[in-house]
C-alpha cells in the first residue's frame, strides 16, 4: 500500500527440496516505480515454501541489492 510498485521476475535459480519443503535460491530483476520515477532493481533472493495442510506457502523471502549505488538509489525511491 506505498506509493512504490516492484515487479520482478525470477531467474537464474537453483532449488532443493523434500516432501515438506522447498528452497529456491536466484535473481530477480525488474523495476520499480513510482509516479514520479521508475528505477532498474537487481535483487539476489532467496524463497522457502513448506507444505501445510496440503498446500504450499512461502515462509520466507528475501533478496538483498548487490549493487552500492543501486542500493541508495532503491532506498530514496522507497523511502524518500
């Protein structure tokens, strides 16, 4: 509900897993907009599902921006 919008998409992953639980590990790329500006993100990620009760959820994500600049850039974006 901010004022920023992020669309990624995933890629270049590698992923393991058992009957319960999964784990992807990658990038995503994509941008991020706002309705002044629009910035180019880069993110490494990380995503975890566990299967509950039949269905699988994701019980964590996080990406980190590799890039300094990129870094300060996404911050004053998202946080003025």
């Amino acid at each position: 509900e901010g004022r920023a919008k992020v669309n990624v998409t995933f890629h270049d992953f590698t992923s393991q897993g058992g009957d319960g639980w999964h784990l992807f590990v990658g990038r995503e790329r994509g941008a991020c907009r706002t309705p002044a500006e629009t910035l180019a993100v880069a993110f490494r990620t990380t995503r975890w599902f566990v299967r509950d009760n039949g269905a699988w959820r994701q019980l964590h994500h996080h990406g980190s921006i590799e890039d300094p600049k990129m870094l300060a850039s996404y911050q004053k974006l998202i946080l003025g």
